[in-house]
C-alpha cells in the first residue's frame, strides 16, 4: 500500500507541472465549449427572459422553422457551403505554395519578414480589414474606382450595390487575411520532412520542381487530410466578420453575401428570439457532425493510414 501511494506520488509531482501548464486551455475549452452545451435545450423552447431556462415553456421544432420556411433558406444554406467549399480549396492550395515558398527560401532573415508579413493579416480584426476594403472599394473615394479604373478609363463601380462582385472580394480577403496563418501548419510538417531524402533525391539528379512533387507534396497528405476534415467540420459556419463587417452590412448584395450566420444574427437583432438562435446554431452542429463522420469514413476506406480517427 505505501508503495503504490509513493508510486502515485511519484506520477502526480512529474504531470503535475504538466497539468498547470495546460490548465488555462482546459479552462478556457470547459467555460467556451462544454459547459453552453447544457443549453442545448433552449433550442426546443420558447424562451423568455422573465421566466428563464427553466420554465420556459417547450415548443418543439417550431425554432428551426425559422430556418426553413423562409423564402432565404435555400440561398443562406448555398452560400454558406459553396463559400466554405472554396475556402478549404483555395485555402489549402495557396497556404501549401506559400509554404513551399518559405521551405525553398531557408533559414534567412527573408524568409523571417515574409512570414511576419504573411501573418501580420490575420492578427487584424474584421472591423479594420473592413475599412481598410471600403477605402478601396467606396464610390466617392475609393482607391479602385478614382486611380485604377479612371486610369484604364473604366467607368466607376458601385461595388456595395453589385451582388456579382462580392463572391470573388469575400474569397480574396479570406485568403489574404488567413493564407499566410494557414501555411504555417505546413510549413512546420515540412521542416519535419527527413532532409536526407532531399539530398538522395538531389543526387539522383532531381530538380526542385520534382522534389516538391514527388516528395514534399505526397510527405503532406497525412496533413493535408486532418486539416481539411478538420475544416468540412466547420462547413455549415461561417466567419461572422467576413460575411457581416466586410459587405459593410449592405441589402443590396445580401443574395451573394448572406450567410447562415449572418441571417440569424439579423433575425435576432429584429426578434430577439434566442430560442431561434440556439436552434441554428444545433442544427450547424449536427450537420457538421454527420458529414466530418461521413468524411472519415470514406477517407478511412480509400486509406486508412490518413483517416482522422
């Protein structure tokens, strides 16, 4: 017995330092994530502030018909997926040719600005980005309009009130913002790359161009696989700050910029219906749930070595 007590000690006095260390991210992950899944139920309530969690009455699935008897549903749910769709492409693509990029470079004080560089966009919030998009973008004195389109000697644009612009600006500022914060993942599975497979490559008269295709690119599927089922997670969500700040948060363009989130958030700013937003935001869940095991799962059947559990 006083053994297995000396033992227990042992244990605890080398993970305990450990524990510390990692408490403030438990912490965090039980207060953000955990514990707002108690109110889950709200969901399936029509809540009301006087009454509470508790004795608000239940109404059933009447909060998610909030989402699908509107005229918006099918538009909102198109855009949040397609929007997602390229972002997890586009997005996985350049941050791996920046990453490339970086890895060819070296260890220099070059490759350090441009990571800084790169990074310095993400470490923005949306709210400056979103002006920093007006100055160039506003009809009375955005750059674009009054310098690059006069000196072309194109007619002005009024890009808050084109739909058919937006899909191609919200796509080049999340890159812009996010790429650089993305490759950083790759570049780190890179510098875990065996060097001597370079060199033997090297010596069999390989070219750059073929290392990367031969080595780097089929040395990051392992990575690229868990990033991007990590992604399809988040499908049916979308960054509030990009689809609500960005647009400036204008009508016109609600048909290419309208979002799940952003829909809910519009509606609870004119209904103030929790319920209703508690249901939108189960039902991302779920949906998100179901396909990341549906993506496991073929991933797990093609090649099981990649799969994410």
């Amino acid at each position: 017995m006083t053994k297995r007590k000396g033992k227990a000690k042992i244990k605890y006095a080398k993970s305990g330092p450990l524990l510390l260390i990692a408490a403030p991210g438990l912490i965090y992950l039980l207060i953000n994530n955990y514990i707002p899944m108690f109110g889950i139920f709200i969901a399936f309530k029509s809540f009301s502030y006087k009454k509470g969690i508790f004795q608000s009455p239940w109404c059933g699935f009447k909060n998610f018909e909030f989402l699908f008897k509107t005229k918006d549903a099918f538009i909102m749910t198109r855009n949040t997926l397609l929007y997602n769709l390229a972002f997890i492409v586009l997005g996985t693509v350049l941050a791996i040719f920046i990453a490339v990029l970086l890895n060819t470079l070296g260890e220099s004080i070059r490759t350090k600005f441009f990571q800084s560089s790169l990074l310095l966009p993400n470490l923005m919030s949306w709210v400056i980005i979103a002006y920093m998009v007006y100055a160039f973008l506003n009809s009375d004195s955005g750059f674009v309009d009054k310098t690059i389109l006069k000196a072309l000697g194109a007619s002005p644009v009024a890009w808050y009130m084109e739909k058919k612009y937006w899909p191609f600006i919200l796509i080049f500022v999340y890159l812009w913002k996010n790429a650089g914060y993305m490759s950083i993942i790759y570049l780190a599975a890179i510098a875990g790359i065996d060097k001597s497979v370079y060199e033997s490559a090297s010596l069999d008269g390989a070219t750059k161009a073929q290392q990367v295709f031969r080595i780097t690119l089929p040395m990051l599927k392992p990575t690229v696989v868990i990033m991007t089922l990590m992604a399809v997670g988040r499908i049916f969500f979308s960054d509030f700050g990009l689809f609500y700040q960005v647009p400036m948060d204008s009508g016109a363009i609600y048909e290419t910029t309208q979002t799940i989130d952003t829909y809910v958030y519009r509606g609870l700013m004119k209904l103030n219906d929790v319920g209703m937003s508690s249901a939108a935001g189960l039902f991302q869940s779920i949906l998100g749930f179901i396909i990341v095991i549906t993506a496991n799962a073929i991933v797990r059947h093609v090649d099981s070595d990649n799969a994410l559990f």
